[in-house]
C-alpha cells in the first residue's frame, strides 16, 4: 500500500556487551545510576569510619614502644630460621612476638625479634633460652624501642600530604577547573578512608612504612583519576551550544572510554606490588615490604574503583547546578522528545532511553556535523540587490543609463 511506503532508520548494532566495554562505546551506565553509587560508597565510608573510630588501630611497637633482640643468624647447629626462634620465644614467654624476621644477607645475616615492652627478667630469661636452644655464633643483644619514632614518621608524612593535596588543588583548578579539583579531592580523602578502614577492619599493623605507602597510593588513585577527567573536558568542548547529548551523557561516555585503560593500567601497577608482598613478605620474610605492598594493593584498588564510579559522577553533580548547562540539558531533551514524535508519526523506532554507544571516530564526525549546522545558522541573511530583484520579477536587464546624450 502507498501508506505503508515510509522508509524506517534501523537503529545502529550496539553489539554486545564485552564488546562495546572493550571498545569503550557505551556499555556502562556510570552516570546515570550514579545515586545507587552514593549510597554505597556513603556505606562503605560509614563502615570505615566506625572502624577506625570504635575499633581502632593495631599499631607496632614503633608506634606504642617495645622491645628487640637481634641474633645472627648462623649457630653451631647450622642456619637458624625464625620459626626456630618463634617457637623459642612462646615456649619462654608464653606468647608471641610481635614480629620475627631476617635482616641482611650472607655472613652478615640476623634475626630480629621485635615484642611489646619486656621486664629486665624477661629479657633474661629469653636471652638464656635463645642461647642454650639454638646457639648462635655470636651473642644475643637488646635494645629499647621507643614510640616517639613512629609518630615523628607519621607527623612528617602529614605534613607531606597536606602540602601535596594544596599543590594538586592548585594543578586541577588551574588545568581542568575548580568544579573538577573539588570532585579530586573528595576522590582522595575516600581513598584514604577506605584504606585506613581496611586496616582497621583486618587488623592489619600499622607502621611507619604504612604511613609511607599511604602517600605513594595517592598519586595512582590522582592519575587514574586525571586521565578520565581529561576525557570528560574533550568530549565536552564547545557543548553549552550543541544539543546532541548532555554534560552528564558526555561525561558518561567519557568514563567508558577510559575504562579499559584504567583497568589494564591497576592490573600492570598491582602485579609488582604483589611480588614485591609476595616475595618480600611470605618468602623472605621482610616486615617491611609486607607493610608497603598491603596498604599500596589496599589503595590502588579503591583508587580504581573510585576514579571510575565516583570522581565523574560527583562533577556530572557540580556541573549541572550551573543553570547554562541546566538549560542545554532542557534543549537536548527538547530535540529528542522532536525526534521521538516525528519517528512515532513516522511509524519509526522509538528512541532508547540507554546510553548512546560512539566511538571516537563517530562522537567527532556529530559533533563537527553539529558545530556546522550551528555556524551555519548564524550567518546572517543577505540583501538581494536590485538586479536580482528584477530578475526573480522577469524585469528585463540592461545598462543602466549614463545620463550623456549622442550627437
């Protein structure tokens, strides 16, 4: 039938899921349930903050004071591990040590035990067990540990992140802008909070070293969050005068264009850091480096997940109190309810509500397509002269008289 020949516009292939997360076109929907996102972050936070508050902190003894003896590590009866010594300790005392690990290499290799505060006869006592039981080539020394070292440690790496959260405010509002600093900012304190949580909630130990590698996690977490930050400001160059998708839209593609980055980019920096746990604190039993690696792997996987969910939405948030772009919000839902009547009257496809899938290539060729029509229609409207107005009036044409008469 003659009604019935109205051309419908297939809508694009969205293809699956995996596919458009791999390529980045869409397949999130970040923005758009970013109040479920709130609420379980609030939780998250609320959890950890009633943690640290009610729980609170297992501090070392470099925080709290204590005890070490230190051993070598060769005796008569060969090399001496630290379970040998562990099991020494508990049968002497009764408990056990805080912690026992090796130190150095070679001829020069130790033990260290290091225990909350012990009396003149414990020491004694321990010193007597670890030298009749294991033997060690040389003699067992002691020392007191005092707890004004951690917090002097801990006092030097608050001032270091104060002054390093006053320089990264200065740099986002300066190359981004202030609505992008704030959203940064509440990012990092999340990402601290949530890893001294962990801590609390575990029962892991806190150490100098933990203070140290809480500030090394806080740049990755600025980074990821940089770089997706940086997606939003392209994708929403010149967008007050376009009306092809919205603030939160743009930001929200921007976030899946920058996804699988992110995600490859915390695989590749969690793998050295779980050698370095690995290796380090299971196998050579290095307290230390167990203390960088757990607070870093702690760090950087709330500093991907926060960068990705929360940092965007919260400046989709900022943004959208500015009334210029609440209003470019009300023309882009304008043209769309235009469109979605026409193909409803077409007989065409409805528009979906889900987010628009393009990739780089496509988002660029809309959005020049767009600044065109838009530069288009502001030329103003020429004046047609007075040839061509008698030539649309089928006056005829000819020279205009000189005003010299022939002789």
């Amino acid at each position: 039938m003659a009604g019935e020949d109205t051309q419908t516009t297939a809508p694009a292939k969205r293809g699956t899921f995996f596919q458009r997360l791999y390529v980045g076109n869409g397949a999130l929907d970040i923005i758009g349930k970013r109040k479920r996102l709130y609420i379980f972050f609030s939780a998250l936070v609320l959890v950890c903050l009633a943690s640290i508050v009610f729980r609170g902190f297992n501090f070392g003894i470099d925080f709290e004071g204590g005890t070490k003896l230190q051993l070598d590590a060769t005796g008569a009866k060969g090399a001496i591990s630290t379970e040998q010594v562990t099991k020494v300790y508990q049968d002497t005392l009764g408990d056990k040590p805080e912690s026992v690990q090796s130190v150095g290499v070679g001829a020069t290799a130790s033990i260290q035990i290091r225990t909350a505060t012990l009396n003149q006869n414990e020491i004694s006592r321990l010193k007597t067990a670890l030298t009749s039981q294991l033997q060690p080539s040389g003699s067992v020394s002691d020392s007191a540990v005092s707890g004004t070292w951690g917090g002097e440690v801990t006092q030097k790496a608050l001032i270091a992140l104060g002054v390093f959260l006053v320089l990264v405010t200065i740099f986002l509002a300066l190359y981004f802008e202030r609505r992008m600093a704030l959203a940064a900012l509440i990012t990092l304190f999340h990402d601290v909070i949530i890893t001294a949580g962990v801590y609390s909630i575990i029962g892991f130990e806190v150490t100098p070293a933990t203070a140290i590698g809480l500030l090394t996690i806080l740049g990755f977490s600025l980074y990821d969050t940089v770089v997706v930050f940086d997606k939003v400001k392209e994708n929403t160059r010149g967008l007050l005068g376009l009306t092809r998708r919205t603030y939160g839209e743009a930001a929200n593609l921007a976030v899946n264009q920058t996804l699988m980055r992110s995600i490859n980019t915390a695989l590749i920096a969690l793998l050295p850091v779980i050698g370095l746990f690995v290796v380090g604190a299971i196998l050579l039993g290095v307290g230390t480096l167990q203390d960088l690696a757990l607070v870093q792997i702690a760090g950087m996987i709330a500093g991907v997940v926060s960068s990705i969910a929360l940092a965007t939405p919260l400046l989709v948030d900022f943004t959208m109190r500015d009334p210029k772009f609440q209003a470019q919000a009300r023309r882009v839902a304008a043209r769309k309810a235009n469109i979605a009547a026409k193909a409803a009257g077409a007989g065409g496809a409805a528009i979906s509500d889900k987010p628009e899938s393009f990739d780089d290539g496509t988002l660029a060729s809309e959005l020049r397509k767009e600044r065109a029509l838009s530069a288009a229609g502001g030329v103003p409207v020429r004046n047609p002269s007075a040839a061509e107005q008698r030539r649309r009036q089928g006056q005829p044409q000819g020279k205009r008289p000189s005003g010299k008469r022939k002789h």
